[in-house]
C-alpha cells in the first residue's frame, strides 16, 4: 500500500489523534508507575517502621533492665553529689574543713569555669551530659601522704566526682638542723576535675 | 464496518449490487457505455463511504506463464513491472501472482502474468470512481476467485477446473495448487439445457487436451476433478452428460446447492453463476486483484486512516490496561502498607503501655545510656597517685643511694617515650617484653617523671652511679605493670660525645641527677 505524498495531508487528522491516543495512553502508564513505585516505597518504610516496633517490644524487658541497671548508676552519681548543681562556696568550706582537720600548711586553689568533660572515650550523651571545673591546687605538705588525704577528704566530700589528672611533687631543700621539724618538705602542684551532672543547653 | 458495493462488469453491462452479511442485492444496472457514466457517478455519490469491489467478467483476459531468474527484493520488483510493461499496455491493471520455484540448482519462479488485453472499456468506469473519491478496493475477475469459490462450497482438492455460466458466458477456470493457471471464456451452443449440457461436457474435454498439450497437467497426473456449476433445473441433464472418464472426473452441482455451501443467503433469481462469485469477492476479499494503487487510492487513505485510529486507541488501550494492572498493583500495596502501618501503631501502643510501668528516669533512656557510659569512662580513668607512690617506695626500698627530688604525675592517653627536651639514653633493655610497646585503642595510662640524685657515688664515678641508676630501673620494672620509657643520665657515655671527670679526688658537693620516665597501664 502506498500513500502519495499529497494524500499524507488527508493524514494529519488522524496521526494526529493516534498520536495524542498513543501519549494518553503512555501518560497513564507513566503515572500509574509513578503511583506504584511511590507506593512500594512507602510500603517498604511502613514495613522497617513495624518491624522495628516488634523488634523494640522484643527487648522491652532488656530495656527494662537495662533502665534499671542505669538507675543505679544514676543513684550513684547522686550519691557523690554530682546531681547536684555545683556549690563553689561548699566546695571551698570543705577544702578549708579539711585543711583544718589535716593540719596542712597553705592551700592555694583556682577553680576554672565549667565546660563539658572531654576525656578519651567520652562522646556527648545528650540532654544530660558530664561537666567539668578544672581546679589547680598548689600546696605545702609535711609528707606526701597529706597530699592524699587531702584528695581523699575532698571526694568524700560528696561535692562532685574528683578526677586527678595531674601532680606534681617537689622536694624543698631544708638543712640538716630542719630535717625533723614540723615545716614543709614538699610543695605540690596537682590539677583536679570537679566533674558534675548538668542539663546542656541544646 | 462500511457498506460494501459490488460491481459485475461485463462487455454488455455494469450491474451494481450491494452486499450485507451473506445477501445480495441488486442496486442498478448501467449500460457498457459513455452515457450510463454519469447515472453511474450519481449512483457512487449516494455511497460514498462504501468500499467498492469491481467484478470483471470479459472474454479480454490473458494468462501467461513464464520462468524467471531467482531474484528477490527491488530487483524482483524491477524484473516483474519489466515483464509485464513487455507484455501489457496498461500496467495499472495488471497482476503477476507467483506460482513457485523450480526445483534444480537455478531456481527459477514461476511467474502468471495476467492482465486484460482491452482496458479501455473499463478505464472510464474507473475514472468516474476516483473522481466520486470511491474506495475501490480492487478489481478482481472470475478467475481470480475460482480458488477461493472452489474453497466455499467445500471442494477440498488443489488442483482443479472449475465450469460455470455467468451472463457473460460459459467460464472455464483451472486452478493448480490453489492458484490460478487458465481460464477462457465461452459460448454454450445448443437449442435446450441437454445439448449445451453435452456442449459443457465435449469443452471440457478439449480443455483438458490442451491443458496436458500445454503441460499444466501431466499425462500421468491422474484424472482432473472437474466442478461443474449448473442450472438447477437442468441438475440432471448435466449430470448425464458429464460422465467422468479417466482423465476426467465430473462433480456437477447445482447453483442453488453451491450458493448454500457458500453462504450466500439470498440473491435476486435472474443472477447466473455470477451471484457465486460476488458473494464468495464480498465475504472472503481475496488478496490479489489487479488495480494498482492509483486506483486504490481512497481504499488506502480510507485503511490508512482507519490503520492510524486503531493503532492509536490499541496502543493506547494497551497502556491504559497495563496502567489498569499498575493501579490495582498500587491499591494492593497501600493496602499492605496500611496494615503494617495499623500493625506498628499497635506495636507502639503495646510498647509504650509497658514503658509506662518502668521505673521514672530523669532523662530520655537514650541519654541515660549515654550519660552512664561516660560515667563509668570516667570512673576508669580516675585514679590518684597512691598506688604509683606505693611502687615508688618499694623500688627505693632496693636502692637507698638514691634519693628523689621530683615527681611529675600525670593521667594520659599517650604513654611517654622520652624526657621532652633532654638528651635521654635509652634505658637498659628489659628481661621481659615491655607491656605497653604498642598502646591500644581507648588505653588510659599513668605516667611518672622522676627527678633524683644518687648519694653514694662521686660526680665522676660513672660506672658506680649508672649502676645504682639501673639497679633502681630494675626495681621499677620488676613492679608489675610498669614500663620504664627512658632514663636520663648525669653524663653521656656514647662514644660521639666528650666526657671529662676526675679519679682519686676527694668526694666534691656536686651531686650526679638522673630522670626517669615511665608508665604503668590503668586496668579498665
């Protein structure tokens, strides 16, 4: 069959309309594909979302204990006065309770401002999360077990965790006629961490 | 579908009849001539959406047989219009129709030129259809349907002659393998049905003579199964007069019985053996027909038209149905989704019912997590210095010469190597493998620099102080845990460096220092 190239406008009407019945067809096809995949991935979200719930309401009784294993720690940390807000005035009445209970020689401290605990392996926890006041102290000691009392009476204290991260020991040269008499022989240099609980601003 | 016109040409006249599932019906009758032309054209301008088919029925036909080269495509094409421009004058009625290949290593086709030797008488019928814009579908002659008649009225051979009696005369087609071979067309002498039925019978014989002359027909083919379509009223005569011989074999049947066969339902009663054949062109529309595409013209447009329109909506009904298919698809997974989505709700429900039994915490349980992790890294990694001034006391405790001046402590993750900023030797190499040569990943380790003096020994007496230095690295060692990392002496003993001292003098108050670095591991 062939068709003159004059008789192709006789044609136009219905390429034309075979045209737009073909793109009709073909824009109903695109769009119920559309729909379909659009569909399937909702489906597949729908699905991971419910499995997830079975899978959290599986472990509800783990998380359960695990809530109270936490709890306990959490008791803990309460039990060292870390809940508490740090008391700076506290904190310096014990430093000068114990200093007057050991009998020390000068104490000299410096408390810094408070910034969040960045020690290795400790990662920001959220809302609730770990800060610490570094403290220098820099003290004359008759032996270098008032410095331990010390840290010990300081923790005991129940102010705040006590970190110690560093010290330093010196020896103070005394002659012969001071070596037994009741003055300093050491001077110490020591940085603590005050470490306290606190609600971080997000 | 659109009304079908059939037109018998014959060389007295053009009978217009029009057909409609199995009945025919006589329109009008047009003279063969110039003055029936325009009642013609009235009468194909009352129809013009009908598709027209033109019988022709004249004694002007040729069938010519002939061998070509095997060729294919263009080249085929370009050797047939050569052919038959050889043989015909007007090529816009002309067939070839190809009748199969010789069988030997040339292959040549067997080509049936046929055309009819005076196209003038119908050439003005043709051109008043064009100008009406008529759709002529073909134009078709007895022959042409002898194969596709022989099918209707249940004939089931290939090979074949057919015998009928048209208003035009007595036809004689004979078909060979489905396809037409020859056919001629005759007068039937004879006063009563009985002489011209033995008329029928003695052309048939001739034919059958020249056919095997011819050799269309092999001597040895058998006999040749002969339809005769006769009168119905003259059924009997025919019948006794085409007694079937060995080279013939007769099948005589009425008109009426074979219209039966055929289907068609009703036809007027003055119709011959020509109703047959336009009923058979009308129900069955043969594929081969002699008009050329010039006079198909409005046929094409009109199947192009209708070809455009249903490929169209096919197309498009394919899509929409798929689409169909894709939508239920759609509904069956929001379907699934919805119930996993009811599912989870409920899950969620059941799951913060149970929450609500557990113990109040002061933050998200997440964060509680968390702070207790950090928590408890805390806790490993806050130690004071006791325990390492314990070791320190029961290392000295082995060498009392010396005597400290300095102790640096310090919690870290790197354990120290060297004396920052100092010349250190490297400490004597230890019996047992150091315990912490390679730190590990998270390892928090004490770490200590001593600063002493060694009492017993003069400033010069190298060999005595690096002795009581190591005698008290060895101490340490042996504590448990401890890694001695580098040992600063008084003086330098490698051979690249000066040395200078004094031996015999008196002890002097210059004192020899040394510094020690080392670190012991924090047990998680």
């Amino acid at each position: 069959m062939k068709i003159a190239r004059e008789d192709f406008k006789h044609l136009r009407l219905p390429l034309f309309a075979a045209t737009l019945l073909i793109a009709m067809g073909a824009a109903c096809l695109v769009v119920s594909e559309t729909w379909l995949i659009d569909a399937r991935k909702a489906r597949d979200a729908a699905k991971n979302s419910s499995a997830q719930a079975q899978k959290r309401l599986d472990q509800v009784s783990e998380e359960e204990r695990e809530i109270k294993e936490n709890m306990l720690w959490y008791a803990r940390m309460a039990s060292r006065g870390m809940v508490d807000q740090e008391n700076r005035l506290d904190l310096i009445d014990s430093i000068a309770k114990i200093k007057t209970a050991r009998k020390l020689f000068e104490i000299r401290y410096n408390i810094e401002a408070q910034r969040p605990l960045a020690y290795p392996g400790i990662s920001p926890a959220g809302a609730m999360d770990l800060v610490s006041s570094r403290m220098k102290l820099d003290m004359q000691l008759l032996h270098e077990e008032d410095l331990l009392k010390f840290l010990s009476d300081l923790n005991a204290a129940a102010l705040s965790h006590v970190s110690v991260r560093r010290c330093t020991l010196d020896r103070i040269e005394r002659g012969p006629a001071q070596a037994l008499s009741a003055v300093p022989h050491l001077s110490s240099s020591c940085e603590v961490d005050l470490v306290v609980v606190k609600q971080v601003k997000s | 579908m659109p009304a079908k016109r059939l037109l018998y040409f014959s060389s007295t006249q053009l009978t217009a009849f029009a057909w409609n599932a199995g009945t025919l019906t006589q329109d009008a009758v047009f003279a063969n001539g110039e003055e029936a032309l325009p009642e013609f054209g009235k009468y194909v301008a009352r129809a013009p959406r009908a598709l027209y088919y033109l019988l022709v029925d004249i004694v002007e036909e040729d069938f010519h047989q002939e061998l070509i080269p095997f060729v294919r495509g263009g080249d085929r094409r370009t050797l047939l219009d050569r052919k038959l421009a050889q043989r015909y004058r007007d090529l816009s009625l002309a067939l070839t129709v190809s009748l199969g290949y010789e069988t030997g290593p040339r292959r040549e086709e067997n080509i049936l030129f046929t055309s009819f030797t005076n196209t003038q008488q119908l050439q003005p019928w043709l051109t008043m259809l064009s100008s009406q814009k008529a759709r002529v579908v073909g134009v078709y002659s007895p022959p042409l349907l002898a194969a596709a008649v022989g099918k209707r009225i249940g004939f089931a051979q290939k090979r074949f002659l057919l015998v009928s009696r048209q208003q035009a005369g007595m036809r004689q087609s004979f078909v060979d393998d489905g396809q037409i071979r020859f056919s001629r067309l005759g007068h039937i002498e004879g006063e009563d049905m009985a002489q011209r039925a033995l008329a029928v019978a003695a052309e048939t014989g001739r034919l059958q003579q020249y056919l095997t002359n011819m050799r269309m027909l092999a001597r040895d083919g058998g006999a040749l199964d002969v339809i005769v379509i006769a009168p119905d009223d003259a059924l009997a005569q025919f019948k006794a007069a085409c007694v079937s011989t060995p080279q013939i074999n007769y099948n005589v049947l009425g008109i009426g019985e074979a219209c039966k066969r055929a289907g068609l339902k009703a036809a007027p009663e003055d119709l011959l053996a020509e109703r047959l054949f336009l009923h058979t062109l009308a129900a069955s529309q043969p594929s081969q027909q002699f008009a050329d595409d010039g006079h198909r013209r409005y046929f094409n447009l009109w199947r192009a038209r209708v070809a455009s329109y249903a490929t169209g909506a096919a197309i498009c009904t394919f899509c929409v149905l798929l689409a169909a298919l894709r939508l239920l698809d759609y509904y069956n997974v929001q379907e699934q989704a919805s119930t996993d989505l009811q599912q989870e709700r409920r899950l969620n429900d059941q799951y913060t019912r149970l929450q609500a039994q557990f113990q109040k915490t002061p933050t998200s349980t997440d964060n509680l997590k968390a702070l207790v992790k950090n928590y408890i890294a805390l806790e490993k990694q806050s130690i004071t210095p006791d325990k390492m001034f314990v070791e320190l006391s029961k290392a000295l405790a082995v060498v009392p010469q010396i005597e400290l001046e300095r102790i640096e402590w310090q919690i870290g993750a790197e354990p120290r190597r060297a004396v920052d900023g100092a010349q250190a030797a490297k400490a004597p190499p230890a019996p047992a493998a150091p315990a912490a040569a390679k730190t590990e990943e998270g390892q928090i380790f004490e770490i200590v620099q001593l600063s002493g003096r060694v009492n017993a020994a003069q400033a010069s007496d190298f060999r005595n102080i690096t002795l009581l230095v190591n005698q008290f690295v060895a101490a340490l060692r042996a504590r448990p845990g401890v890694e001695v990392t580098s040992t600063q002496l008084p003086f330098d003993l490698t051979a690249e460096k000066s040395i200078a001292g004094d031996i015999g003098a008196a002890r002097e108050t210059e004192v020899p220092r040394f510094t020690i670095v080392f670190n012991k591991r924090v047990e998680s």
